[in-house]
C-alpha cells in the first residue's frame, strides 16, 4: 500500500483514459501497466492508463473517464495504491446536514452554512469535500447531489459518488429519529461507507452508556430519570438542591434549580421568556403541582440531578464546555475549553441567559490561584477518560464530543451533560479562535483515518 498526493487535472479528451506523470507511474511501482482499476468514492471501473512526459505527481483525467467516475474539480488530493493494479483518488468526504433556509443557492444549510465552509475550506487541499442533504442522495445511481465551494468562495452543485466518509451534522432530533434517515444510516452501513456522528444523545443515553464503567461514574452526579415525587423529595434532602430538566433538552430549556431549605421551604429558579423567576413554595406539594400544571405528561421524560457546588467568580457558579475530537490516529483528545458564568441568578451558564465566556485560566486562576494548571489537566484527563468510556459502551463511530464540566471546591470533576454534535459557541471567544481552527483541523485528519487515507507525517 502506498499514499501520495498528487495534482489531479480534467481534460477535454472524450476517451476514457488516465494520464499519468512518469515519475508518478514510477512512484506507483505502474511502469509498463496499459489498465488499472480506478476508483473514487463508491465507483470503480477499469481504465486505459497513459504515461506523459510532465515533472511531478500528475494525473490527468479525460472527460470520458470524468463523466463516468465524477470527479468534479482539478484539485490536489491523495492518491491511494492499496493493492497492485488498485488506484483510488479522493478522499470524497461528505458531510451530511439539513436546510433550513429559503434561499438554498445563498446558505443552502441555513445557519450552518458558514460553518460547513470553513470546513470544506479547511479540507480542500487534502481531499474532495463537499456537503450535502439527506434528500440529495441518489440511491438508484449511488450519487450525490452535492455543494463544493467554488474558487470564489461560493457555492456549486456537482454530481459526484456516495463518498468515502460522511460526517453528520443534521440539526434537527426530529428528523434524525425519523424512518428515512434511519433507513439511510442503514445503507451507508451496508456499503461500508463510515458514518460518524451517529445521532445526539438523550441524558437517559449517556447515563445508560456509562453504568457498567465505575471510574467513569465517580465524575457523574447522581441522576434519576423519569423520577416519582418521591424520588424528587429525596434528593433534595439528601443534596439540598437538584436540577431538573428534559432528557432531550438543549440551551438550558425547560430546566429548573429546586432547592430544599429547612424552615424555609421549596424554591424553584428558571427561565422564562428571557426572565430569571424565582418562587417559593411553603409545601412540596405545591412545588410538584407547579410543575406539573407547566409540563404535565412531558414530565415523564425528565431527569434529576444531584446539584454540586461549583467554583463561583462575584457568587455567580462556573462551568466548562469541554470540545473534544478524535484525532488521525483515532485517539480522543481535548482540543478548545471555555469556561462560561452564569448570570445572576440564572440556572444555567448559557450565553443566551446572560452567561459570559471566559478562557478556563480566567476562571481557574481565580479560586486555584498558581494551581490552576494543574487543576485543569487533571479535568482534561478526566475528560479524555469519560469519552473512552462512553465510545468503549456505544455502538456506532463516534468522532466528537461536548462535556458540560463543572469543577468544585475540592476540586473534583463532574460531568453533567455529553453532547454528540457540541455547538462550537465557546469557538467565538478571541482567545479560542486556534482552538476553533484545530477543531475543524481534527475533523478533517480524522476523515481521513477513517477512510485510510491519513498519511501519518501530515500532521
């Protein structure tokens, strides 16, 4: 087996044939070959192999051969011998999200269209990359109907084979959990294509996943799902206060902070409308009748959780979004953390509700002061830890991960939510902005592990 990269041309010769360098075809161990098996993406057929006196690593590929593989651009990409007589030009990596947008030709996937073009630009010179939507696919042809970004910087539409590696950035749980896009998952499993990130994560997902893994569990608060009244009760005597939220929630929706204090009472912290509110009940009764006139059988598919005492800045509590990537060599790493305050006297640390980021050496100096370092890559440890754990437990590929951490006074670590397809918010702070280019950097290196076409002093 063998991997370079090379300079891919289109020409105009409607024979289906492959113009190939010299010194490529000697580098290749081709010399004196008349036909190889060329494949790109999902299509292989047999074709003419031609020798061209031209310095470099070139191949030319004629229009008759182009209309029938699809290679939609000259680009500079890897060339893979895997076996004798074997050539397969790509990788073809396809990244999978949905459009949310009327104005398909201008951001054909509505507010992540900027991030998939830092992807697609990101990987342009190491591959062929493109995104598409589930519905673009052609299953009779096994074809795509893909966008690359044009050398303007725009978007095009090219036909090109199912690819070697698809990467799934899907936006909506309802559409993710519908019969045609599990159907889909399916196929790709079929034809062996790599599928990575299988679907987001319910809290009911994670705690199921990490109930065997004891080390793993240190690092979790207690957590009950779908809890009785009861259930609820206990926790607050036992911890004192609780959040509780829905298992399929996200940016701090739906969640409340119950806290139980003697003689005084039941107190219940949300969000509502953008305003924080704040009530307090004399009777538990009263709390769960509160709760249940706002969410009635909806309350089924909520969890409680131990509430912990994290490190504070002006009494306001302190957690971490952990960004997490599989690397080339498929192994876990921590690649951007942001710390983010919550807002007075909000439950949550989102932005939204008036959380603020920070960098974590912000946050950590001030309660740890010169320890801070340290603190901090024993939480990168733990969180390395947990996403082993969770992929040792999962059943599909897994290439990234968001950790909600929080730290204590103790310094213990605690990890409250794993998200499978993590915003990229923290990415915004000017500190992280390295941290937001290694992260599509690591998407990238780890596409092309998974599709064999790393070369291991890439990176």
């Amino acid at each position: 087996m063998s991997l370079t990269v090379c300079n891919v041309h289109l020409t105009p010769n409607p024979e289906k044939v492959l113009y190939v360098s010299n010194s490529l075809l000697k580098q290749l161990k081709l010399a004196g070959k008349k036909t190889v098996r060329l494949r790109f993406g999902k299509i292989v057929t047999p074709v003419s192999v031609k020798p061209i006196r031209k310095p470099g690593k070139h191949l030319f590929v004629s229009a008759g051969l182009r209309n029938y593989v699809h290679v939609p651009r000259s680009a500079m990409v890897h060339l893979l011998n895997e076996s004798e007589g074997d050539l397969q030009i790509g990788p073809l990596i396809g990244i999978m999200s949905d459009a949310t947008t009327n104005r398909p030709n201008a951001t054909p996937f509505g507010n992540r269209s900027n991030f998939i073009k830092q992807l697609l630009k990101a990987g342009n010179k190491k591959a062929y990359i493109c995104a598409f939507h589930p519905n673009d696919i052609d299953w009779h042809d096994e074809t795509v109907s893909a966008y690359f970004l044009s050398e303007s910087g725009g978007w095009m539409r090219r036909t090109v084979p199912l690819p070697d590696v698809v990467y799934n950035r899907l936006h909506s749980r309802r559409a993710e959990t519908s019969a045609a896009i599990n159907g889909l998952r399916e196929r790709l499993i079929r034809k062996k294509i790599p599928f990575f990130n299988w679907s987001f994560f319910n809290k009911s997902d994670v705690y199921e996943l990490l109930k065997d893994e004891l080390d793993a569990n240190r690092y979790v608060p207690e957590s009950v799902m779908s809890p009785t009244s009861d259930m609820i009760k206990s926790m607050l005597e036992r911890h004192q206060f609780v959040y509780y939220k829905p298992t399929a929630g996200s940016l701090g929706i739906g969640i409340y902070r119950l806290t139980y204090l003697p003689k005084k009472g039941y107190f219940a912290r949300y969000t509502s409308n953008g305003k924080n509110v704040l009530l307090r009940f004399k009777h538990f009764s009263s709390l769960m009748r509160m709760l249940e006139a706002r969410h009635g059988q909806s309350l089924l598919n909520y969890v409680v959780q131990q509430g912990v005492r994290l490190i504070e800045i002006d009494g306001c509590p302190i957690d971490f979004r952990f960004h997490m990537h599989k690397n080339g060599e498929n192994v876990w790493t921590v690649v951007g953390i942001g710390a983010k305050k919550a807002g007075k006297g909000s439950v949550t640390t989102h932005v939204k509700n008036g959380g603020q980021l920070m960098t974590p050496e912000q946050a950590l100096e001030r309660e740890f002061g010169d320890r801070a370092e340290e603190v901090l890559e024993d939480a990168k440890r733990v969180a390395i830890d947990l996403a082993e754990a969770i992929e040792r437990n999962h059943p599909h590929l897994i290439g990234e991960l968001g950790f909600d951490i929080g730290i204590d006074r103790d310094e213990h670590v605690w990890m409250f939510e794993a998200n499978a397809k993590p915003g990229r918010s923290i990415f915004k702070h000017p500190s992280l902005k390295d941290e937001g280019t290694a992260s599509l950097n690591h998407i990238i290196e780890h596409c092309l592990y998974l599709s064999k076409f790393l070369r291991r002093d890439e990176f």
